[in-house]
C-alpha cells in the first residue's frame, strides 16, 4: 500500500513483490502465484483509492 501511496505503478508494485518476497511455499506453481500476485495488488490499490 506504502507503494501505491508514493505514486507507483501496478507493475512496480509486482515487480516489488516479486523481487523481496523469499517465501513461496503456499503459492507454488505459476496460476497460484499470479493469482496471488493479482489479488494481493488489487487489494492494496483499492484500499488506498478509497482512503
């Protein structure tokens, strides 16, 4: 969210994500990890829009 509020990107946020986070255990395989991806993005966008 931190990310959203300095005026960042959707691809910079995952790129973020992608590049920090070390454990990927309970998203393995690529549909869980883009899914995950997507979600975790979309949520943080829309809380930050609404405050």
């Amino acid at each position: 969210m931190a990310l959203f509020r300095r005026g960042a990107s959707e691809n910079d946020v995952r790129s973020r994500l992608l590049d920090q986070r070390i454990d990927w255990k309970n998203h393995t395989g690529i549909k869980r990890k883009e899914a995950y991806l997507k979600r975790t993005i979309q949520r943080a966008k829309r809380l930050v829009e609404s405050t």
